[in-house]
C-alpha cells in the first residue's frame, strides 16, 4: 500500500495520497474498474474542467430551465475538454503505472521559463498549466509522451479557437508576430523582412489595445486573459500615450 496514490474513501471520492488537493475531485459510482489507472483518469477528468474554466467563460445572458432557473452552457468547454482528454487518454502517458507519479513526483514548477510574449497568452497559460497536471498525474519525466500531449494541447485549442473564440486565437497569433521581430520563431538561415517589422508593430498596438479592453471590464474575460493583460503589461507600456507615434 506504500506505492498506493489513488484510493476511494467511504463516500466513494477519489482520495489522491501524492496531492491532497486533488482528492475529492473525483466521484466514482458503483460498477466498472477501481484500479488506480481509472481512478487517476476521474481525477484527470475533474482537473481539466477546472482548468478550461479559467480559459472559457460564457458572457451571454444565462438562459432559464422551464422551473425559472437560470444555468450556464457549457457545450464549448465540453468540446474542449473531451478533445482534451481524449489526446492525453490516446498517448503513452495513459499507460503509466500510478506509482511512478509516487517514485518522481512534481514539485508543482515547470522548467520551461517564460521569456517570450507567445509564453504569456491565454492560451499558454491553459498549456502550462495542462503540463503542470500531466506531471503531477503521471510523474516528473522527461519523456516524449508529455511533450507530444503538451504540444497537442496547444494545437487543439488553437484550431478551436480560431472557429469559435477568434479573440482568444488572435492574442497568440499577435504575440507570435511581436516575437518574430525579435527572431523568435525565425527559421534557420532566414532573416526578418519589412513586411515582418510592419506585422509585429501592428501586433503590438493590437495586443496593447487588448490589454487596455480587457482591464476595462474584467468582468468579460476569462482568469488566463485577466493574467496574460496584467503579464503583459509588466513589459509594455499600454497607457494610451504610447498609442501615438509608437516607434515600434
């Protein structure tokens, strides 16, 4: 039992021995497995949703059930979350015996530091924090499973993004283009064009002007976009004098 992380107490919860936090995240009904491989999946699930929920809010007027209650819809975030979960569920990493989650635990930081504007945005923010739970689950390693499900995180929600929430999808797009000026992201032996200045200039206005959106009503934005205003903020100067005559 000392190499045992995942058990159920008697109301049924999930109870995770690595990281308390994590139990009673996860219920399981009568019938079907209770190995700790499915019983980790059931944390995995319940961590997920949280973590799209910092990304995805719904701003439309909740609509009403026929008692008169209102609710909220969660069809984009289940969209997410089942492409999600499915990527990670398809991958090496769901073959991972729990005990090796015990055996190279995660100290909670990741090694990859953030030094560009495309580390900041939404969307690397739900990246980031998606690999911080992968390796809390299944256990700090350098293995080519966390970094391929990592790097299909990212597409994923790109490509859902771009047909469904184009505000989310254009921040990253802009902070690529910023990048790219200062050559990150420039292929070997390339240089950088007057066309690419011009893009990353217009880039950074567009990202200052998101920045000064999203700090106007806080309230219409989800908790990644709120982080990735105020990060950026702290490296930009986006008061509205520097709108004017900006030399970059």
């Amino acid at each position: 039992m000392s190499n045992c992380r995942f058990t159920l107490d008697e109301k049924r919860n999930v109870i995770d021995a690595v990281n308390p936090a994590n139990s009673g995240k996860g219920y399981k009904g009568q019938g079907g497995p209770e190995d700790e491989r499915h019983l980790r999946d059931f944390v995995l699930q319940r961590c997920l949703s949280e973590i799209i929920k910092k990304l995805l809010i719904d701003v439309r007027p909740a609509p009403q059930h026929r008692s008169g209650e209102q609710y909220q819809p969660f069809e984009e975030r289940s969209a997410v979350q089942t492409a999600i979960l499915y990527a990670i569920r398809a991958s090496h990493l769901n073959t991972f015996d729990p005990a090796l989650s015990i055996q190279h635990k995660f100290d909670g930081k990741l090694k990859r530091r953030k030094k560009h504007t495309q580390d900041l945005t939404s969307l690397a923010l739900l990246r980031d924090d998606v690999e911080c739970l992968l390796r809390d689950l299944y256990g700090d390693l350098e293995s080519e499973a966390v970094d391929s499900v990592v790097l299909a995180v990212l597409r994923i929600v790109e490509g859902f993004t771009r047909c469904v929430r184009p505000d989310l999808w254009k921040e990253q797009e802009d902070a690529e283009d910023l990048d790219y000026t200062f050559g990150i992201g420039v292929p070997e032996g390339c240089g950088i064009s007057g066309s690419d200045c011009y893009r990353g200039r217009a880039a950074k206005l567009s990202l200052i002007h998101r920045v000064r959106e999203v700090n106007a009503k806080l309230s219409s934005f989800s908790e990644y976009t709120i982080e990735f205003a105020n990060l950026f903020a702290q490296r930009w100067d986006c008061s509205k004098d520097c709108l004017d005559g900006d030399p970059f």
